[in-house]
C-alpha cells in the first residue's frame, strides 16, 4: 500500500481549475459507507459528479473498493489462546474474500451496462485520496497487488487498454489537472510515452554497465590530477590526487543515485557502494599492486540495482511476449557474482585467498579479458537454460482445454498462468511508473535533489507551500523537457520506423 500511496501529485485543491472542483476523494466517501458494506455498482452509478461519464464513475467505485481490499491490515495481536488467534484470521480471510466477490460483481455489472464505456477513463482517471490533500490515485496503481483478483488482472479488455497506453500515453482527459501548457510544448512532452520511457532507463542501464566494464577490465585508464598544495611560507605540502574523468564522474552520479532507495535496507550494497566512492575519490593508481579492493563493489551494485529495477517490457518492442525472461535473469548475475569478484579484485591484500590464488589483475590483459569473456558466455549458458524450462515445461502441462482452438490463450499466459500473472503485474507497475508526469530514471533522479529539492524546502519554510509546489512542477518540467524529452522524441521515430503498430 506504501508504494501506492506514492502516486503522483497535483497542486492543492485552491489551485485546481473550477470545472474540477466537484471531483470526489475516496477518503471521505468511504467514511459514509457502513461497517463492512462495499459500494455497489448501483449505488455509484447515481453518484453526483459533475461533468463525467458512466465510466469516470465506475472508475470511481473500482477504485473504492480497490483502496478497501489493498488497505494495510492492523499487526495481528497476540492472543492467550489458539482458537482466538485462528478466529481472527478467519475473519481477516472472510473479509478479504467478500471484497474479491464485490469486486468481480462491480466489473461484472459495468461490462453489463448498456451506457458507453471507455476503459481509459476507467484505468486512468485520477480522485483525490482526501478532500484537502494533493495525493491523487488510480485504479491502475492498485493492479499490480497481490491481493486484487487474478481474474481482474487477467480481464482481456484492460489487457488492451493497457497496452494502447504503453504504445501512445496516458489520455490527457484523464488528468485531475488540465494542462494550461501550449499545445506545441503538450505535443512535444506526449513523445516520451511509457514504451519510449522505458527504452530511455534501459539506454542508460546499458552505458552504466559498459562504464562498469571498462573499469573492471582497464582500471588504468583513470584520470588523475596531482595538485601541490603550498603553506604561508612557501613551502611545498603534500599533493592532493583527485579523479575528473567522464568515467568515473557517471559511475558516482550513478551510485549516488542508489543512495535514494533506502540503503539502510540494503547494508551489503550501501556498504560495498561506500568502498567504491572512497576508491573514485582517493585513488591509489597507478600503483600496480595496490588496486583498492572495491573494485568489485561496482558490480555489486550493479546487481542490487538490477534487483530492485522493476521489471518491464524486456523487448521493448512486443509486450504481450515479454516479461517471462525478466523474472530468470537475476539469478545468473547473482550466482557468478563470487566468480566475478575473484577476476576482478585486487591482489595487494593477502588475507584472501582465492584472490592471491588467482592474481587477474595483475595478469596480462588478454588473460583478463578472455577470463571476463568466458564468465559472461558461461552466464549467457545458464540464462538459455533456465529460459528453455520456463518456455518448454509450462506446455507440456498446460491442460488441454487451453490448447482448443475455440479458447485462444492470451500472450501473457503463453508460458503458464502463474508466468502469466507475475508478467501482468510487473508490466503494469512499470506501465503505471513510466506515466507518472515528467518522470525521472532512477540513475538520474539525484538531479532532482540537487536542483528541485533545495529551493522547494526553503520556499517551504517560509510557509509557502503553494509557491513551492508550483515552483517544485516548474523546474521539475523544465529539466525533465532539457534532458529526457529530446531523447524521448529520437527514441520515439526510431521505434516508429522499426515497429509500427498494425
């Protein structure tokens, strides 16, 4: 529900156009409800809301009753006997269980209606969570839960309604705040869609790695500047080294960035990051022996970020055959990582001893380059093998209903329902987080606490909190505009002539 919650924002209420104003929040029209009576699609339907549709309205209910079954349960007590504690979580499953039924019945209904019915606006309209907050949310931000019916995930139409917004963007209609930008800049920001948005975190993934690479296999071709620093008498102290290389300058801004994601959690990498940074910033180079030991912190890194990137369209280009690779590949990276470290680290420290049996970095280059070559097709191996068992297992079980030429299997379940399910969900995490406005890849986002974040919380301790929100979305839009979009605007008519849609 956390990750939920942390949806995108909108100015406050004051600052809303007045055709808006009448918009229901959740919140308050959940508290009106009874104890343990979820809304009906009957009851929703005669909701007064202005200036909207049938579906604006069912979209309003769903994401009722989707905020009630995905609500946090409060920590289960600690009871004196058993059969307390197994009638409470009976009750818990009961609950849970009539939320899932008054969900299907609510979809159930809408499809029935004979109104018309528009699954964008349905998907994508945006409701206030409280009547004076600025938290917006949508029901495709509750989708990608585990405890929402399979059966809705499943839905063929959301399928398809999903996958036109992956290819052309969220609708503007159905945005809480209309945009007053020029049509020329709303034409140049609706480039960048979720497809193309993603194709952009992948472009900077791959330019991280080959920096990795590079370091790895060459640490010798650091730049580094020596600067004598002189006392009052003139005399001549010791020499400061210092790294400014492009190198070295994207792996720290990269790192840096990793830093945001909660490293507490994470003590292994937020330890291994640490090392690295000391590394970049006091080198010991171009000593031979003496290479610091976190060279291989890099690619520790590089693996706890890979773990924690939501998984998306893998292929960029065919969404419904993606997904089923992105849940095999980490383990690969994860289980050559010791092999990894032992070609990579640095000899000058004898308490480890596979590293001084080995001794790669101070080997030829060609021995090192071969030895990283040989590891990679190894990993390469093990990848194909754990795909053929993901691809060719599920269709020998499949049942054989499935394989009846008048019911079709959906893409998504090619590989197996359970395949199927996960894939839905990570697709549409990563669909819902690329359409967030102006968006930033993680390995970029610390430009937002440097620039955004400084001035946004001075404003703030004036006591303007309205000036600051709008001066948050205006420098926010400005450098998403320098950096992202023109990228977004290449990488949209090159996928436009590689794969037009049919």
């Amino acid at each position: 529900m956390a990750a939920v919650m942390e949806s995108s924002t909108v100015l406050p209420r004051s600052e809303l156009p007045e055709v808006h104003q009448a918009l229901p929040a959740i919140k308050p029209y959940l508290s009106t409800l009874a104890h343990d009576q979820p809304p009906q699609f009957s009851q929703v339907k005669e909701l007064s809301i202005p200036d909207s549709s049938a579906s604006v309205r069912a979209a309003f209910g769903l994401l009722a009753l989707l905020y009630l079954i995905c609500e946090p349960e409060e920590k289960m007590p600690t009871f004196a006997r058993p059969w307390e504690e197994w009638e409470e979580r009976q009750r818990r499953q009961t609950r849970h269980a009539a939320l899932e039924t008054a969900i299907l019945r609510f979809w159930s209904e809408f499809q029935e209606d004979e109104s018309e019915k528009d699954l964008e606006e349905v998907l994508w309209t945006e409701f206030l969570v409280d009547g004076d907050g600025d938290k917006v949310l949508r029901v495709v931000d509750f989708l990608p839960s585990p405890r929402v019916p399979t059966a809705l995930l499943c839905e063929g139409s959301l399928e398809v309604a999903m996958h036109r917004a992956w290819y052309d963007g969220v609708p503007v209609r159905c945005r809480v705040l209309a945009s007053t930008e020029p049509h020329a800049l709303q034409r140049y920001d609706s480039f960048t869609t979720p497809r193309v948005m993603h194709a952009i975190s992948l472009g900077i993934q791959f330019v991280y790695i080959l920096s990795i690479l590079n370091y790895v296999l060459w640490p010798e071709r650091m730049t580094i500047y020596r600067t004598s620093t002189e006392n009052g008498n003139g005399d001549t102290g010791g020499e400061i080294d210092y790294i400014n290389g492009p190198r070295e300058v994207f792996i720290v801004v990269f790192a840096l960035s990793d830093l945001m994601c909660f490293p507490i959690l994470r003590p292994q990498a937020f330890a291994s990051l640490l090392a690295f940074l000391s590394s970049i910033f006091f080198p010991e180079y171009p000593e031979a022996e003496d290479i610091p030991l976190c060279t291989a912190a890099p690619l520790a890194h590089l693996a706890h970020i890979q773990s924690a990137l939501r998984p998306s369209d893998t292929g960029i280009v065919d969404v419904s055959n993606s997904h089923y690779a992105s849940a095999y590949t980490l383990p690969p990276p994860y289980h050559a990582g010791p092999a990894t470290c032992i070609l990579v680290l640095p000899t000058g420290h004898p308490w480890i001893v596979p590293v001084t049996t080995f001794k790669m970095m101070v080997s030829p280059e060609e021995t090192r380059v071969t030895s990283v070559v040989i590891l990679f097709m190894g990993v390469a191996m093990l990848f194909y093998l754990i795909h053929g068992v993901a691809s060719i297992f599920p269709t020998i079980i499949a049942t054989q209903q499935a394989r009846e030429p008048h019911t079709p299997v959906s893409a998504w379940d090619k590989y197996g329902l359970e395949v199927g399910v996960v894939a839905r969900r990570a697709f549409v995490t990563s669909l819902a987080q690329y359409s967030e406005p102006y968006w930033f890849p993680p390995t970029v986002r610390i430009i937002m606490r440097v620039f955004v974040a400084p001035p946004v919380l001075f404003i703030r301790l004036l006591g303007k909190r309205d000036m600051s929100l709008r001066v948050r979305d205006g420098v926010q839009a400005l450098l998403w505009r320098a950096m992202i979009a023109p990228a977004g605007v290449v990488l949209w008519t090159l996928l436009s002539w590689l794969s037009p849609r049919s």
